[in-house]
C-alpha cells in the first residue's frame, strides 16, 4: 500500500488540489493527513490497492500541480 509524502506551499488550495487530484482519478485514499511546517504543508496520503507503477505515475504528476514542492512514494506494509 504506498504513502504519498507531498510537500506543498501553505496556501490555502494546497490540500483540495491534492484531494481532488485522487478524486478526478476515482481513486478514494485509506488515510489523508496534514500539517503546516512554516512555509509549507506536508500531506501524506496512503491508498489501499494500488500498484507500485501506478503510484510512481501519480507521483510524477502530482509533482506537476500547482503550489507542489515535492513528492514521494514509500511502501507501506
């Protein structure tokens, strides 16, 4: 099951961007949670069911969203 680890600007649209980024994909995460660092939002996302390649795409397109500093991806067993 990956995790998303994002880093993303403290605006105020940093989280329904990323939420709606699953959304539009159908895609209903298992767990979201958030926490400002000072400048930044760090927003970890896991999703059940979801294939190693699959999640290495969302990644790269996630890290393609507006106010999105970073993303990776970690296996969660």
């Amino acid at each position: 099951m990956p995790r998303f680890q994002i880093d993303a600007l403290a605006d105020p649209q940093s989280l329904p961007r990323v939420a709606g980024f699953f959304a539009q994909r159908a895609i209903i995460p298992a767990e979201m949670t958030m926490r400002t660092a000072g400048d930044r939002i760090e927003i970890e996302v896991t999703v059940p069911n979801l294939e190693p390649a699959r999640a290495d795409i969302i990644a790269a397109k996630l890290g393609e969203v507006f106010a999105i500093l970073g993303v990776r991806v970690m296996a969660v067993v």
